[in-house]
C-alpha cells in the first residue's frame, strides 16, 4: 500500500511540476510577444511541415510583418465588421455569439463557429488545427492571457499578421502584395472587403476569382463597415496613435 501512495504522489508531483512549468512558459511567451515579433505561427508550422510530409513541392510560405500602422485602417474595420463586431468591448469571448451558435448546431450538419479575434489569434499562434476539447480549453486559456497582457491595438496587429488569407500566405501584406498587387497600407474599402470575406475558408474561398458567395459576403462586409461608422469606430481602442 506504501508503495502504491509512493508511486501515485510521484505522479502527481510531476503533473504539477508540469503544470506550473506550463503556467510560466506560457505567460512569459505571452509577455515576450506583446513586444516582439512572431517570426512564424503555429498555423503556418504546421502547414509547412505538413506540405513537407506530403512532399508538395508547390507548396510556398509567403508572410510579411508589417505594423499595424503600415495597414489600411479599412482592412481593420474590415475584419472587425467581419469576424467579431463586439472585439472592442469584450474581454476574448462573444458570449452571445456563442450561444447563438451552439442552438443553431443542434439542429443542423454544418457547424458554426462563433470564436472572436482573440480566440482566433490564441488558436492561430500558438495550438494547431482540428477540433477536441483539450484544445478549445488550451485556447480559451491563450484567449484569456492576451487579452489581459496585450492591449486591443496589438491584439488586432497579430492577427492582420498572421490570419491566412491564401493557400499558403498569411498576413495582410503578403496578401494584398500576392492577390491585389500593392502593399496592405493602399487597399481600398472593396480590397479590404473581399479579404475579409475569404477569411472563413481561405483555401477554398479565393481573393482573385471571388465566388457568388464570396461576392455577396464581400457586399455584407461593406454594408456593415457603413454601419459601424467607418475605421474612426476603431479609435476607441487606440488602434492607429500615430494616424492623425
């Protein structure tokens, strides 16, 4: 019986010396990037290893950082209008959205999703792809820690920097050099709409041959960037300081 307490407190003295190197690796990482870079994500990680694996060779990891100044404010709103019109209020998580897209996928095939900029972010830099719980748990985790390290500005810069807008080309200068020919700080209200509009599935949704529905999703982004009163919405949360 001795035996059997020794060996189960080993165990659980390394599963909370694990945990707690966890706790500290993460947040330090978290603290370490409200200031530095992210030379690569998660996200394209994994893309690349994977085209690695399969050996496609036509496989190609475009990403350019650029700071969130060096992006058209119409881009922002864009994806803010888009994705998470609540992101400068909430503190990581639509709680509204949420449970607006659980009853819906209780009655339907297709699944909704209902994660904000934030949880993409968390979901996008640091974990991989797939669905599990463990890993909607690691997210909310990350979800909760940028939100209370990062200010909103930077919040939003990562993830201009690193969303996938293309088969292999993440950022919003790499895409708008790739697909639109010109550097992310001169895309129009229309470019900055049909970005966003293939943000949902960005390898099957395509910037340069919009579909019917991409083109109708591009028009609804447009209507709701009206709505919301243009880029100045996004000054709330000091979004562009060096603008004026």
């Amino acid at each position: 019986m001795a035996r059997k307490t020794g060996w189960l407190g080993r165990v659980v003295r390394w599963l909370l010396w694990t945990i707690a190197a966890f706790l500290v690796v993460s947040i330090a990482l978290v603290l370490l990037l409200r200031r530095f870079n992210p030379p690569i994500s998660a996200f394209m990680a994994e893309a690349t290893v994977g085209a690695w694996i399969d050996r496609d060779h036509d496989y190609q990891l475009r990403h350019q950082w650029v700071d969130l100044t060096r992006i058209s404010p119409n881009l922002a709103l864009a994806v803010v209008a888009s994705e998470d019109q609540k992101f400068p209020d909430h503190w990581g998580f639509d709680v509204e959205a949420i449970e607006k897209a659980y009853q819906m996928n209780q009655h339907s095939h297709r699944v909704r999703g209902a994660s904000t900029i934030s949880q993409q972010v968390a979901k996008n830099l640091f974990l991989w792809s797939g669905r599990s719980y463990f890993r909607k748990g690691l997210e909310a985790y990350f979800t909760v820690l940028i939100e209370a390290c990062w200010p909103k500005r930077r919040i939003l810069e990562m993830y201009l920097n690193i969303a996938e807008f293309g088969t292999g080309t993440y950022g919003a200068e790499a895409a708008a050099q790739r697909f639109l020919h010109k550097p992310a700080a001169r895309l129009t209200r229309s470019d900055a709409a049909v970005m966003a509009a293939v943000l949902p599935n960005p390898q099957k949704f395509l910037i340069t041959a919009p579909s019917a529905y991409v083109q109708k999703r591009r028009a609804w982004i447009l209507d709701q960037m009206q709505a919301l009163g243009g880029p100045e919405m996004l000054d709330d949360i000091d979004a562009y300081p060096d603008r004026h």
